[in-house]
C-alpha cells in the first residue's frame, strides 16, 4: 500500500491487497473507495473480498469502478458522494492511482482552482493536463446550477 495524498483528506494508491486494509484504517482513513473493476484483477482482490475486509474494520467501502472509456457522470458524482459523506480520509484504489485521481478532479470540479487540482494529482506523477477541459466543462456547469434560481417545493 503506498497512499499518495492528493489533498489532506483524499489519498490515492495502485492496486490494495487484502493485508493493506486493516493498515488504510490504521493510517487514519475512514473510506475505502474502488476505482478498479473486478474482471481487472484475482478472485482474491476483487470488491467484494475487500468489502468483507474493509467491513470487519469498520471502513465505509464504496465499489465505483472505472473501466478505460466507460466514463459516466453516475461514475463521477457517486466518487463525489464518496468525499462528501465520508466523515473524514478517504482512500481510493485502482491500477495505478490515475483513474482515482482522475474521478476525483472531475468530481471537485468547480470546488478549487482547476490548475490546484492538476498540480495536486502531478506531485504524484498523475497527468491531468489532458483533463483540464472536461474538469473545466464540469466546473462551469456546477457554477451555472449554484447560480440557478431555486424553485419553491
């Protein structure tokens, strides 16, 4: 497990093993997000074994994978809903931290400066350059709801 800090209270890592949850819970996490689908990886490291896991140790887990080009905005807000209602760090996992950090900068868009969120993600070596415009395209629709009349219930 090498938890990488994207912001103080969002982390994270290339593929978890089944040893590393007690030690995420340890370090301080109270969510434990997948990012990574179950066909990618063994019998042995799939959701639902680290799920039990993560379960016995008290953890929020969230199963959110992210198959290369089947990006979604359900994707997207449920890895938002994940740092909204976690009450407190959360750890996120796929292959190698990229679509972790990606779904996070997407999810945030509109919460901090665009260029904050892609230099968070390089201090690790995660590109997010060539997100910028989707980030941004997010950013403005967020900005455009807030700024929406409400209408009466």
């Amino acid at each position: 497990m090498e938890p990488r800090h994207i912001t103080e209270n969002y982390a994270v890592s290339p593929q978890i093993h089944p040893e590393d949850v007690a030690r995420i819970r340890e370090a301080g996490f109270v969510a434990l997000v997948c990012n990574r689908p179950d066909a990618e990886v063994p019998h042995t490291h799939r959701a639902d074994t680290i799920r039990a896991l993560a379960d016995a140790e008290g953890l929020v887990f969230i199963a959110n994978p992210l198959t290369p080009g089947q990006l979604t905005m359900e994707i997207i807000e449920t890895q938002g809903r994940a740092l909204q209602d976690a009450p407190g760090k959360v750890f996120a996992y796929c292959a190698s931290g990229n679509r972790s950090s990606i779904l996070w900068a997407l999810s945030q868009a509109g919460k901090m400066p665009t260029e904050e969120m892609i230099a968070a993600a390089a201090r690790w070596g995660y590109d997010l350059e060539k997100w910028r415009d989707h980030i941004e395209s997010l950013a403005a629709r967020v900005q455009d709801e807030d700024q929406a009349p409400r209408q009466p219930r």
